[in-house]
C-alpha cells in the first residue's frame, strides 16, 4: 500500500512537472547588455503584455537575452531552454536545416538594412570596383546572407573577393589601418559617413527593389516540442504577440517605434536614418504574405549557395501558420489589411 | 596481460568511460544529438573533411602558427630569461618593464595586434609569441638564479672562465627548469592560436570550430575538440623525449 502511494505521489509530481511555470523566450543580447527587446517585443516587454496574460495560470514569463546572439539561440532550442524565439532568419534557417525541431508561427520584422562602408580616402567608387578586393564581416550574421545575395545580383560569388570575418569593431578599426578595402556592417556606418570617418559605397536603405530583396528580416520560432504539449499557450502567446504588433503598424507611431528600437542603448537618430522610408505596416504587418513566403525563400536559397547549411529546407513546411490566421480573424479586424492592405502595399 | 592492465588502461580509463558515455548517450537519445553528435557521425565527417582535404588545411595551418609562435615567443622567452637571470644590469633595465607587462592577459593585445601587425599572419604569429613568452621567460631566469652559488664556487676554484661556467653549469641546472615553461607555454599556444584564428582568419582549427558552432554544426566542433587534443597528447609526448634526451637525470616533470 505504501509503495502504492508513494508511487502515485510520484507520478502526480510527474505530471505537475509536465504542465509549465516558465516560459522561456530567447532574446537576442545586444552590445550594451541590457535584458530590454526591441521593436514589437519590446513593446510587449514595456507594457508587460505577456507577463499579465500568464499571470493568471501562475505561468512566469522569462526573457532570456543570449550574448552569443543567433547561434547561442539554437543551441537553447536544441536542449529545450528556450520555447519561443524572435531572430534573425539566418540563425533560423541555420537551426532548422541543422535539425533543430520548430515551427516558424510569426513572420517577425522585415527591413534590416546593410552599409558597405570604404575608408575615407578610398578610390573605390561602386561594388563592382571592390571585385579582388578585401572584405570585412561578420560571418553567420544577417549582414552575410545580405552579402551573398548582392554578389550574386552582381553576377559574382564570394569567391571573387578575399573575405576576412570580423566584428564591426574590429572591421572599423582593420578598415582605418588599412588592412581591409570595405566592410560590410550595420547603420552606425551612417553616422561614421557623416563624420567623415567612412564612406559608403553601397546601402540597403532605399527604396529599389534590389534593396528590398537584400534586407535582412526576423523569424519568430518555437519549439516543436513547444508546440505539441502546449499549443494554448502557443496561441494565447501569438494573440499577444499580434495585438502588440497592431499597436505598432501606424506612422503617427514612428517616433514611438524609433525610441522603442533604441532602447537597449542605441542611437534613436542612427535609428531614425537607418528606418528610412520604410513603411511601419509594411515592414511590420504580422501576415505571410507573398512577399514574406518569398524573401524566405530566397533566404535559404542563398545560405544553400553560400554554404551556410548542408540541407535545404522546405519554407512551406517549416511554417506553421495555424495560430496566426486563429488570432487575425480574433484581432485582425482592428488590422488596416482588413482593408485590403496586403495588396495595396506589395511592390 | 595483468601488465597491460597496469600500464594502458589507467591513462585511458577516464577517456574510455567518457567515450562510453558519448556513444551511449547518442544511442539511446538521452541529450539531444543536435548538440552532442553521436561518434559515427563524428568519424563520418572527419573521413568527409579528409578526403576533401579539410581536415589537413585547417590542422595545417594551425600548426604552422603554434609552431612559428612558439618558437618566437618562447626563444625571446629564453633569450631575455637568461639575461634577467644573470646580469643584475639586464635586471635593472628590463625587470620592471617585464613585470608591468606580465599581468596583461594576452587577449587585452588584440586591438594592438591589429594596429601593428594587421589582420593576416602576423598579427596570429604575434598573439600566440605573446602568449608563449611570459611562462617561458619566467621558468628561464627562475632556473638560472636558483643555481646553486656552492656549484658555481666550485666552477670558480676550478679556475673556470665566465663563459665555461654557463655553459658548463648554470645551463644544465636551468634547463630542467626551461623545459617546464616550455610544456606551460605549449598548452597556451593552442588556447592562444583558436582565440587568434577567431580573428580574420579563412582556416585553422580554431577557426573551424568557431564557425561549425555558428553554423549549428556541431560535430564539427567535436571534430575540433579531439584534433587540438590528439595534437596535444603528441607534442606533449614530443617533449616528454626532448627532456630525457637532454636532462637524463631528473625525473620528468608533469
């Protein structure tokens, strides 16, 4: 008898341990170290939006910000720290192909613009010119995705350049000694440019359609394992995430959406210069469209060419967009697309 | 057979047990294979890195950069060791600025690696040098001043010139000494060459790793791991015999 009760005891512990108490979100750690999101994360994580839906079932929201970025993330998913993620689409593609179980459930941002910046005194003048030449970036990132794909509307490949893998510190300190002929990095180069302490020979932020094909964009992901054992909070997680999302799509919104991009420490008005004219409900608007579905596409294609993943990926598959589309026709009426917005805005 | 079990397995034992776990892990899925890849598909990849050449062009280069670095760093280790050591001048001119330098880590070098010696070979050849040069330079003139003032008494009533009595006996009683510098400062070669190879670089085992990790490839990195240690065993090994063979008669050190 008592090592039947012990034995139910037991068994009932199991089957507490299975229900969860914590939800884990990866977060991508930023130079300044500081555990604060950006972009529509950051606004959930400033009005405390998963922290008071969860509160009620005893489940404590944990925003863990992994240092290592990307490929610290993975590795969080692969032994189940982390349940649900927004990164980059390379780390995500990276994952996925190299066997890590998820689910692509959100589309993310879209407009993470590139700057290929020369020193001042450069005699470079467009990419072409930087054929042979030495370049500078930081490997596994956005910014090489972006790199490859732009040598390749060029009509050449990476192997017509002598590549060095550098931090965007150490990229700017080889580019001003010398040592390198360009270095592909992120908009604090635009502020350098206007010092006078760089030039740039080439940059995403504009409105061409090769710019918009180049830009870097953000995945949200879960754990498969995730998905399967608690696929309501899964949805009650994306309602949140898409009610966030809503309240950021307006332009009256822009200031408010620079210094919430800012936060963690960075420049608003690098910020500022670096959103462009991108629209905020197009780089925003939480739908896979075709122009999302596309630029996944052509994500993979690229690491695939790159040699960035040894296996491809079925973009169809990976996606699962049942919890969205539930949540779009819960919130989506308040949604300008209602309005025929997805058509309207696609180039 | 009661001998092979006394000489071969307890060195092995714990490598053993650790391979067991590995394999069984991997077999029975009890951690996530993404991570720890199991052995055969390890052995898989170096036999694909192999044949493609690879494995050869990454351990290569790697060698290449331990080696120049280590000979750099620790024959200036040596070379200023020795002066330190004997010449109470030497002492005063260099002591202290060899005493400040001492207690920055080798990786707070890198910016000024950059700087002076760019991104290409030399700025790794110098950040390993950097590395291999303190344990080296300290073992040295540690050697050389512990010589014992009786021996060199001995040397001096034998009427001995300045130069007979270094060679003939302050080097043999240093070089025990020497060789334990040596064998610190291999082991921080090869953390020092996978930190520089971090930095610019297109090959090397360290570069490999780093990259199969951001690249979520991890047998990769595991491939990485037992090369620097199988290298490691061998030079280890290398100057186990370049002791015997030059101070018959200590006993090995470590």
């Amino acid at each position: 008898m008592r090592i039947l009760t012990t034995a139910l005891a037991a068994l009932a512990q199991f089957a507490l341990s299975a229900s969860v108490k914590v939800l884990h979100l990866g977060m991508v750690g930023n130079p300044y170290d500081t555990p604060i999101a950006t972009g529509i994360l950051g606004y959930a994580q400033e009005h405390k939006l998963f922290e008071q839906e969860f509160k009620k079932d005893g489940i404590e929201v944990k925003w863990d910000f992994y240092k290592g970025t990307g490929p610290a993330i993975n590795e969080g998913l692969a032994n189940g720290a982390v349940d649900i993620t927004s990164y980059g689409d390379l780390p995500g593609i990276i994952g996925k192909s190299g066997g890590i179980d998820t689910k692509l459930i959100v589309p993310g941002t879209v407009g993470q613009n590139i700057y290929v910046a020369v020193a001042p005194k450069s005699t470079l003048r467009t990419l072409q010119d930087l054929k042979g030449k030495r370049v500078g970036y930081l490997k596994g990132t956005y910014l090489h995705l972006a790199w490859i794909r732009l040598v390749h509307h060029l009509g050449l490949s990476e192997k017509d350049f002598k590549i060095f893998n550098l931090s965007q510190t150490e990229g700017v300190a080889a580019l001003q000694g010398g040592h390198i002929d360009a270095y592909v990095g992120v908009n604090t180069f635009q502020e350098m440019a206007e010092r006078g302490a760089a030039k740039i020979l080439y940059t995403s932020n504009t409105r061409d359609a090769l710019a918009r094909e180049i830009q870097g964009f953000s995945v949200v992901v879960a754990s498969s394992r995730f998905v399967h054992e608690h696929p309501d909070l899964v949805q009650r997680w994306v309602n949140i995430y898409v009610r966030a999302s809503l309240a950021t799509l307006s332009e009256d919104k822009r200031e408010e959406w620079i210094r919430l991009s800012a936060k963690p420490g960075y420049s608003p008005d690098n910020i500022r210069k670096d959103l462009g004219e991108n629209r905020l409900d197009q780089q925003n608007a939480p739908v896979f469209d075709e122009r999302y579905l596309t630029k996944l596409r052509t994500s993979v294609k690229a690491a695939r060419d790159g040699g960035l993943i040894r296996r491809d990926i079925d973009a169809a598959q990976w996606i699962d967009r049942s919890f969205l589309d539930k949540s779009l026709r819960s919130e989506g009426s308040k949604a300008p697309w209602s309005k025929g917005f997805s058509k309207a805005s696609t180039p | 057979m009661k001998r092979l079990f006394r000489t071969i397995l307890p060195p092995f034992s714990v490598q053993l047990a650790v391979f067991l776990a590995w394999y069984l892990s991997g077999k029975y899925e009890l951690v996530p294979t993404t991570l720890l890849v199991p052995p055969d598909r390890v052995w898989e990849t170096v036999k694909d890195m192999w044949s493609t050449g690879e494995f050869q062009t990454h351990v290569g280069w790697s060698l290449r950069r331990v080696g120049l670095g280590y000979l750099i760093g620790s024959g200036a280790g040596i070379a200023l060791g020795a002066a330190v050591g004997i010449s109470r001048r030497a002492q005063a001119w260099l002591g202290t600025t060899l005493d400040i330098f001492k207690q920055v880590p080798v990786f707070a070098w890198a910016p000024m690696m950059i700087l002076f010696f760019g991104i290409q070979e030399a700025s790794k050849l110098a950040f390993v040098a950097v590395a291999c040069f303190y344990p080296v330079l300290l073992n040295t003139s540690q050697g050389v001043l512990s010589v014992q003032s009786r021996h060199r008494e001995v040397g001096e009533a034998f009427g001995l010139s300045r130069t007979r009595i270094f060679l003939r006996i302050v080097v043999p009683s240093a070089i025990p000494s020497v060789l334990v510098g040596l064998r610190q400062s291999i082991a921080l070669a090869w953390m020092a060459v996978v930190s520089a190879e971090l930095l610019g670089a297109e090959s090397g085992i360290g570069y490999f790793m780093t990259y199969s990790r951001l690249l979520f490839q991890m047998d990769g990195v595991i491939v990485g791991v037992l090369a620097v240690g199988a290298i490691g065993i061998l030079t280890n090994a290398l100057l186990g015999g370049l002791e015997r063979w030059l101070v018959p008669w200590t006993k090995e050190v470590a």
